[in-house]
C-alpha cells in the first residue's frame, strides 16, 4: 500500500474507534447514511502485492475485530491488516488438506466464529477456522449421522440442505429447500445440526418459490447474537426466534411491495432467459432448458439480508431494473439503527462500525476489494449519491 494510503488507513481506523458507537449500538435516534467517500479506508487495487491488487474472483470478505480483513479469492485467503497495509499471510487453496477447500462461489459460506474466520465447505460438509492472521485454528467435518437424519444431503428427489449460519458454541444451522417447479411454499425446516450427529428442527417456514417464477418470494434465515432470524418476503415482518424455536420479537418489513408492470415482466423474463442460456448445462454443450417463467403479481420487497461482523442485521429493500441506488436497513436486535444508500454495483460483504467492506466489479468484470465509510446524509435530506 502507497504510505499516504497507510496513512489514511490509520487515521481512518483512529476516527472510526472515537465515532462509531451510534453505528454499533444506536443512540436512540434512527438516522440515514451514504457510502460515497472517494478515498477509501483501504483500495486492493493499490496494494503493492499482486497477490491483492491482481484478483482474479473475489467471493468473500470478512472485519475481524482487531482492524484485520480476510479476501477470498476463488479459495484462496488474503490476511491483510488494515492499518498498514501488510498482507498478513494467505491460505486456504483447492483440496481435501487442512485448511484447503473443495467448494468455490456459494458453495462456500462465512462465518465470525468468536472472533475468527468459520468457513463451511458445502462439498466437504467441513467447517474450517482460522484466525485474523491467517493460522489454521480448527476443522471439523458434520458426523454421517447428522446427514442420514436429514435423508437430503444429496442432490436427488426431496429437499437438500443449505446453511443459514451458525451459533457460538459452533453448532451449524441450516435452511431445509424442497425442490418444488410451482409456487406453491409448502413448510420446511430450519434445523441445527451438532458435532455429534444430532439434528433438530427449530422452525418450520414457507420454502422459496420455484426459480421458474419471477419476482419469486423467499425465506431469508440468519444467525445474530445466537438468535435465528427469519424473514418471509410474503409478510410485512421479520421474525426473530430463540434458539429453541420460540418467537422473540419482530421488525417492520422495510421496502415496498411495487406493483408488477408488463414493462418489469419483459425485463425480468430477458433477464432469466440470458442466465438459462449462459448455465453450465449450456457450456456443456447441452441444449438451454426450456423452462416456462410466470411472474408474481407484487414484488418482494426485500432482496437480500447479511448479518456484519458487529452482529447487526443488514436488509437490503428490493432492487428494479435501473435503480441506480441500493438501500439498506439496519438493526441491533431490536433497534432499528441507520439506513444506508450505495450505488448498485458495489456488492456488500461486511461491516464494522461506520466502515463497509465491498467489492467493485469494473466494465471489464475485474474485482476489487475496498473498505470505505459510512457518511451521515447532509441535513437537508438530500438522498443523491
């Protein structure tokens, strides 16, 4: 890193510690935020190492508490201390080893495991922890018996599994998904799967909509401050349980349930048939499905949900065709905090206090790492980025 860039990230950081208290823990006043500062806190780009400045596929990004990041590329691990710049170490790579990973892309999943870094390896049914300076901590493989309770494990007829988070003793939480080709949202199960081969249902939930369905609505379920968070985006609210199923309290949905026009099916409905035509199944040589979209009436009126490094619950309202804005909700628990604007190319993958982590995919579809901060907006209300 360039030393003015080392200098600012320190001065940054020091900020940061002195003013972020109503970021993290609210201050009983609700207020709004934008990320637009043009000197990012950290840029990869600029880094003088082109194992960071030159990323191939960045999937993941992670705070640690003590002013560290973790990168994900492809899967390998990029340790960097974000007051000077340093690339710590790096780790991970593809294999059956330690510390190693057989998954890329979704298959891969993030966790803060009490201050370091879990990563659930859905191919491996493996959980791998390593901490802020990239040393390999701990690796836990699910016992066969949690699988054969589940009876989904594999990819065939009836439901699989996909993991929705995990508690502070390690206990891996997951979304139980039907493969279903309609609307319909028969219930399934959010369970929690020990190290020791047991397996128990927490809630039952409506499934996802088919993929087949445009607009389609979905069953969102996180982990923060060992609570399970559900948010159905066929209901006004989001639901928060304890850890043995019981409802705690709810949050008032945010965004808005738009209409759907025929102007938005047309796009939608191009949308789907670009990614049936660029599928695996299509680079494989076979033919696109044919598959027969129908849309839904209203929109979802959230798209996306992350809890952040500071256990708070991050709900993204849901982005149309040509919005060049996108708009989160943010809670502790209970409070509803800040809301916060980004422009729509910036994908969100943590926060700590006023600082957001994102990547910036630029016209030729090269991934950058930033780390920027969170503005309060101008008195006036003024909403432009």
């Amino acid at each position: 890193m360039k030393p003015a860039m080392m200098a600012f990230a320190a001065a940054a950081l020091l900020t940061t510690a002195c003013q972020d208290e109503a970021y993290r823990n609210g201050n009983g006043e609700h207020f709004s935020v934008r990320v637009v500062n043009p000197d990012p806190v950290f840029d990869s780009r600029e880094h003088p190492d082109p194992a960071v400045s030159v990323i191939g596929n960045l999937g993941r990004g992670i705070f640690f508490a003590d002013g560290r990041i973790a990168l994900l590329d492809e899967t390998t691990l990029l340790f960097i201390d974000l007051a000077t710049g340093e690339l710590l170490r790096t780790a991970g790579g593809g294999g059956d080893g330690p510390g190693e990973f057989r998954a890329t892309g979704p298959a891969l999943r993030w966790y803060n495991s009490g201050g370091d870094l879990g990563i659930w390896d859905a191919l491996s049914m493996r959980l791998t922890v390593f901490s802020s300076i990239g040393e390999l901590v701990d690796v836990r493989t699910l016992p066969a018996a949690s699988r054969e309770n589940a009876a989904a494990w594999r990819r065939g007829p009836g439901p699989y599994f996909s993991p929705a988070g995990m508690f502070s003793d390690g206990a891996m939480v997951f979304s139980e998904f039907p493969q279903s080709g309609s609307k319909a949202r028969p219930l399934i199960g959010i369970m929690e799967a020990d190290w020791e081969g047991g397996l128990r249902t927490i809630v039952n939930v409506p499934a996802d909509q088919s993929s087949s369905v445009l607009f389609g609505y979905r069953t969102y379920a996180v982990i923060a401050d060992d609570q399970l968070i559900v948010a159905d985006t066929e209901t006004d609210s989001i639901s928060v349980h304890g850890r043995g199923g019981e409802r705690l309290f709810s949050l008032e949905m945010p965004g808005e349930g738009t209409r759907v026009t025929d102007a938005l099916v047309e796009e939608a409905l191009a949308a789907a048939r670009s990614r049936d035509e660029g599928s695996l199944r299509v680079r494989l040589g076979f033919p696109a499905a044919e598959r027969e979209y129908v849309p839904n009436e209203v929109v979802p009126p959230i798209d996306r949900i992350l809890v952040d490094s500071d256990e708070r619950l991050w709900v993204r309202s849901y982005r149309l065709p040509g919005d060049e804005v996108q708009r989160w909700t943010v809670w502790r628990g209970i409070d509803r905090l800040f809301a916060v604007e980004m422009p729509t190319d910036w994908l969100l993958f943590d926060a700590s206090g006023d600082l957001v982590l994102l990547r910036h995919t630029d016209e030729l579809g090269v991934h950058s790492a930033a780390v920027r901060r969170m503005e309060r907006q101008r008195p006036e209300g003024d909403t432009e980025l």
